[in-house]
C-alpha cells in the first residue's frame, strides 16, 4: 500500500512521518471545535478535510523526502469542492471554502484580477491536475450541512455577509492547521509545546468580579468618586439587556474604563460571552489598560492578553517546522488589550498570521474605547463589521467614548448602526455639565518661541501637537531655553520605556514638581494625567475635548482657573486629514460658544462624517463583495490592501537596552522556546516603524534579524544602541547615510 505523507520526520524512519490521512483527520478535528461558537463547524471541518488534498501530489511527496522543486499543493482541494458542487447554494458554499483553503499558506485571495485569484490559479489547476485519478474518485463531498450553516450567517444577497463567514472559516482552518503541525514537529522532536492555555471566562467570573468588585469599594468618598460610582452601578444595572450593539457616553474622568469592564463582566456572566476584548486607538492608553487590567486581577493567575507590537512577520507558503515557528497571536485569553488597528485590520486580513486570530472575536464582549477615533475614510466598512459580528457571531459591541461619534443610523444615514435606546450611561447631557472640570480657550496663532514662552511661565502644564516632528522641534527648542522639568513622551519610546515616562510625570504633578510636558494626541485619549492647564495644536474638536480632560482631571482646582488653550500652529501648520477636521472645529466654534457641551460635538460629528458622503467613508469597500446567481465575488487581497489605519506599513523593532530585554533576546537562540511565547515577552521592548526605514536600518548594519535561520524575518533588533534616546526615542532618519560614529557625533 502506498502511504502518502503530510510532514516529514526522520529520514530513515518513516515511521516517524506524519501520514496525510492523520494530518486532514486532525486538522479537520480542530477546525471544527474552533467554529462552534462562529456556528460553522461543517464549513471548517469540510475545508480542514481537503486544504491539503493536494499533498497527494506524487511531487509534493518527492519534495518530502529532498526534492527542492516548488510544488503548489493549495489548488487540489478547492478544485475538487468546486467541481463536486452543482449551481445553487451548494456552489456558493465552494466558493467560500475554496478561498479558504487556496488561501491557508499564501492569504486569502481575490475572485478574479490578478494571477493569484481564484479563477485563474483554478483556470490553470485544471490543465493538469495532478492527484491520482483514483484518489480523486474515491473521495466522497458532502456539501449540505455546510450549506444550512453559511445560509444562516447571510441575509438575502449579501456579499458581505459571506465574505465574514469566509474569513472565519479561514480562520478556522489556519489556527487548527498551524497547532496539528506544531504538536506533530513538538512530539517528533520530543518537546513540550509552552503551555498556553488560558482559562475559560466563564470559569474565572467569579473571582474576576469579585476582585473588580473589591477594588471598587476601596476607592475614597470624595465627590467626584461618589458620581462615578453611581455612574457604575448604573451602567452595570444595564447588564441584564439584549447582546448587541451599545453606546456608553461618559465625560473624560468620569471612570468609563472601568466601568465598561463591570458592564462586560456582568454582560458575560449573564450571556455566556467567553471572552472580553479592549480595543483602543492608542499604545499608550494600552500600556495603562493592561496595566490596570493585570493589577486588578493579580493573584487570578494569566488573565490578561496586551496584544500590539504586532511581530508576526510570515514567510509566505511557510511549510511544516517553519510554519510551528511562525509567531502567530491566537487571542484565546478571557480578556484581550489591543489596538485599533490589530482588531480591524485582523478583521480585513488576508494574511494567514493576522487572520488566525478571527474565530476567536466570536461570542465577544468588545469594548471599543475612544470610538470616535475610527478613521473616516474606513468608518463604514469598519461599522459594518462591527454590526456583523453583533448580528451574527454573539458579539456584544459597547463604543466608549467621551465624545459619542454620530454612529447612529438616524444621524449617519448611510451605513450607520441601530443605536436608538442603547446607551448604557445615565443622562450623558447631565453627566456632561456633572464632570466639567476645565474650559476651553482660543490662543490664535502662536510661534514655537511662544509655545516655549508660556511653558516657562507654567510650573506644570502640558502642550500638545499633531506630528512627532513637531513634538521633537518644540522640546529641543524648550531645552535649549534651559527650562526644567522638561519630558517628551512619544511612541518612538518603547512601551515599558513610556510607561516609566508617565509615572515620572504622575509623581511630578502630585508633588507638585515642574513638569512640562510636550507630546503628540498618543497622551489625550484615556491617559490618566491632570495638568493645571495645557496647549493643544489645533486639530479635530473630538480631539481638542480629548485634551481638555487631562487638564484638572481630578476635579481639585477651580475650573476658571484650568484652560485648555487652542491655537494655530505658525511654525508646523496642519495639512490634510487634519486641516480638514480643524476646518470643522472652527466653523462649530463660530456658531457654539462651549465647545464642550454635547451639542458642539454632535454638530462636529455632523459636519465630519455624513455631510461628506458615503463614498469618503469607504462605502465602496463594503459595496465590493458581491453575491448573485452566477457566484461571487470576494476581493479579499484587494481589500486588506486598501483598508490600512496607518498609511505606512509600520513593522517592529526590538530594543534591547534593559537586561530583560537582553535576556529575552538571548532566548532567541533556545529553539525549544516557541516563537509566539517570545514575541509576547518582547513585545514591551518594539518600537514600531516604517517598514522602508527598517529595511535601511538592517542595509546600513544598524539593526538585524536575530537567528534568522531559526526564526525567519520575525525579530528584528537594533543593533546600533545610540540610535535610542531617552528623551526622543528611537531615531531611524539619516540611517541611510551615517555611519555609527558619524550618528553619535550627529545626535550628540
């Protein structure tokens, strides 16, 4: 009998080789129990059972045991779906499983365009297919049971729809074939796989209430303390609700971080959610969160996943021991702390490493603080995301903000959520004039030298612009100006860096040293910082009332007294995205005195979001994925091209100044330590650039991959340490052309 092999093992012992039955049979297995709460098991189990039918390619086994020729081994399997299904539901449904298994090692691919769509790699498959004709034959398809799944997660022509239940059956099929491949090469080389398997939510919600509920009743009696604890027992009173979409709208200062995690606590125990996921826009407000989070619930064991630094670099069509190396995060914690942009564009991959994680966000409560910092120009594929998930997949969505964005279906007419009666918060209007601790001013334009001027006549305060070469210009023409106390914080500084950084700051204000801090909007949103008073750069309004609530945060000076002043930046004018929400700013402050009340900021969000159209708000991404008689048309690749939060593709870079960061590169070397468990580790030490300056910082030998041949391009490590400032971070320009002596002379 001929045995056919998915993964080699010793070369003279076949025993040790993994058979392809046992391969799709395991894989199968897994995929199927990772859809159960997405409701799709059939169609994972079904695109487990055939993503590697073309390993029984008699090349592919020859490649197994030496032969180096290329062999494409991802078009046998959706091949075949596709020419077992007839018209009608059952081809539709082969179609959805055939991009997940075309896509399991390459990325989810386009129906039609390029040579790596759907139709054409198929169009050419079948010239010569390859598999055995009696193989081929004596395999058995049964697509109906997958047909009633997919059928109940779309709604009449929606290709959207679908194209969400392909990227979780997708999601399905990488995670189960990633883990049966690392447990095969673990056992194969006689290693444990590190433990990581986190406890179930619902099984920690006790003692995670019940530590939540301690620590609430530690906090003191003043009477700021005193609103924010009737604002809690409030929003958590609103557990007891329908899942679905919600709005919690509480002023800055007003504990909505913590009091949304009461509300998803209690939500999940009283709807078996099983995991709580924290989306934030900023890397700061992460370090802060999963830092309260972990100090919350310390002594519970591992509770919190901080999830940002994103070093999950693949090689493409990575195969057997490469593919259990790959640093793949899986998001299976009960609580998950991430950002914007790793939750969405994860949602929009098509890249097996970022889409892993996907089956995982079914039957979530998500909690999407600062809400309103969601891109315009990706709002409504991001909001119809967000109301597939809630609609489908048992999620729980809460926006938290201060500033509640014009999401509602009644105010953003095209695209917008059904919000009507959701708000989880007691009386945001009352709440608003309840929490107002500062003003806000208008300073005109004002020069650098002034900026300079009015922080050295402040002993604490706070100036904030809209780019990081700002920030770096204002603070060095500060320095120079001799001022004290002087900090620049900026997200070139690494995270365990910033977070060291803030509690300067903290200790500053509390003990009332000179502090003058000079930074871009990373401190703005959630930060818990209270200045005196503090500048801001003009920008949009949601931004500006951001700003105002790190001045008198705590309520314990005279609000007369505690400004926010905006002015016109002469020296760094604005341009772009940022003009444009600047122009929007002015023209509410014409006709609004207070630009804190609600009514400015839902004529700000009025004037930005639905005056400019749908199609500026990437209506045109949603529109694309297109389902009809004749098929579908899924432009998966296209898509996680065009929706990018950040413009520049930013990819990590590992810092290791501090002995834990040496110690943890160290382990680099160690190949029984898997990837993924020294990412997480190294993750407080990355700074995240531009992917076209780190390819010269690795040209010019300032930075390189460390253990390459172990670990592929995932780990890359400054290897210039001058290039790292303590007051301004990692510095990547000028890396083209100087030299390490040339550079420390340079930033000296």
């Amino acid at each position: 009998m001929t045995h056919f092999f998915a993964h080699s093992g010793d070369p003279a012992d076949l025993g040790t080789w993994q058979t392809l039955p046992d391969h799709l049979d395991q894989t199968a297995g897994l995929a199927a129990a990772a859809a159960q709460t997405a409701g799709l098991s059939r169609c994972a189990e079904l695109a487990a059972r055939f993503h590697d039918f073309g390993k029984y390619d008699p090349a592919f086994q020859r490649r197994l045991h030496g032969d180096p020729t290329p062999v494409d081994h991802s078009t046998a399997g959706a091949s075949l779906l596709l020419d077992r299904a007839p018209a009608g539901p059952q081809r539709l449904v082969a179609e959805v499983l055939a991009d997940a298994i075309l896509g399991h090692h390459a990325g989810l691919p386009d129906t039609n365009g390029s040579d790596a769509a759907r139709a054409r790699r198929i169009g050419r498959f079948r010239q010569s297919d390859p598999v055995p004709a009696d193989i081929t034959a004596a395999t058995q398809i049964d697509l109906a049971p997958a047909v009633a799944e997919i059928i109940g997660k779309i709604r009449p022509g929606d290709g959207f729809d679908l194209s969400v239940a392909g990227r979780m059956v997708f999601s399905c099929l990488v995670d189960a074939d990633f883990r049966d491949t690392e447990a095969f090469y673990a056992s194969l080389e006689g290693r444990d796989i590190p433990a990581r398997d986190w406890a179930g939510l619902q099984d920690l919600l006790p003692a995670l209430t019940g530590a939540f509920d301690t620590r609430m009743a530690g906090f003191g009696a003043s009477d700021l303390n005193r609103l924010r604890s009737e604002v809690l027992r409030h929003i958590r009173a609103q557990a007891a609700l329908a899942p679905g979409l919600f709005t919690l709208t509480v002023p800055t200062g007003g504990g909505k971080t913590l009091a949304s995690l009461g509300f998803a606590l209690d939500h999940a125990a009283r709807h078996g959610h099983r995991r709580i996921i924290y989306a934030i826009p900023y890397t700061s407000i992460i370090d802060q969160t999963a830092a309260t989070f972990k100090d919350l619930f310390a002594g519970l064991g591992d509770v919190v996943l901080e999830h940002h630094s994103a070093i999950e670099a693949e090689q493409p069509g990575a195969e057997g021991r490469d593919k259990a190396r790959l640093a793949m995060e899986d998001w299976a914690a009960p609580v998950v702390v991430t950002t914007n942009v790793q939750l969405f564009e994860s949602l929009f991959a098509a890249r097996p490493g970022r889409a892993r994680k996907l089956h995982n966000i079914a039957g979530s409560v998500i909690v999407l603080d600062e809400a309103q910092c969601l891109p315009r120009k990706l709002l409504l594929p991001a909001l119809r995301m967000i109301e597939v998930l809630a609609h489908h997949y048992h999620c729980t969505v809460v926006l938290c903000t201060a500033t509640q964005p014009a999401f509602d279906s009644a105010q953003l007419r095209q695209g917008g959520l059904p919000l009507a009666g959701r708000e989880l918060a007691p009386n945001p209007e009352t709440l608003a004039q309840d929490l107002r601790r500062a003003r806000i001013v208008q300073g005109g334009p004002m020069t650098d030298s002034d900026l300079v001027a009015a922080l050295g006549a402040s002993h604490q305060a706070m100036v904030i612009v809209n780019s990081r070469r700002h920030a770096l210009s204002l603070f060095e023409a500060a320095r120079s100006e001799g001022i004290d106390g002087l900090i620049h914080l900026t997200t070139r500084q690494y995270p365990t860096h910033r977070r060291r950084i803030l509690a300067d700051i903290r200790d500053r204000l509390k003990d009332g040293a000179p502090c003058r801090l000079i930074a871009t909007s990373l401190i703005e949103a959630g930060v818990d910082l209270d200045f005196p008073r503090g500048w801001r750069a003009e920008a949009g309004l949601d931004s500006i009332v951001q700003a105002a609530g790190r001045v008198n945060r705590e309520g314990r000076r005279a609000i007369e007294d505690s400004t926010l002043t905006v002015f016109e930046a002469v020296d760094d004018p604005v341009g772009g995205e940022i003009a444009q929400l600047a122009k929007a700013m002015r023209a509410v402050a014409r006709t609004r005195n207070d630009l804190l009340a609600p009514e400015a900021i839902r004529d700000w969000f009025d004037e930005v979001y639905w005056r400019v159209g749908p199609e500026r708000l990437g209506q045109p991404m949603v529109d694309a994925f297109g389902l009809s008689r004749s098929g579908t048309d899924l432009p998966y690749r296209t898509t996680a091209e065009q929706f990018r939060m950040v413009e520049d593709r930013m990819v990590p870079v590992i810092v290791a100044l501090e002995g834990a960061a040496r110690a943890e590169v160290a382990r680099l070397d160690v190949a029984e330590i898997s990837s993924g468990k020294l990412a997480r580790a190294l993750q407080p030490f990355t700074v995240q650039i531009p992917a076209k300056d780190r390819d010269t910082l690795i040209r010019n030998g300032h930075a390189d991959y460390r253990r390459a041949d172990l670990r592929g391009d995932q780990f890359c490590v400054l290897q210039t340490p001058s290039l790292y400032r303590a007051e301004s971070g990692l510095w990547w320009e000028g890396a083209d052309y100087l030299g390490d002596d040339a550079l420390q002379t340079f930033m000296s």
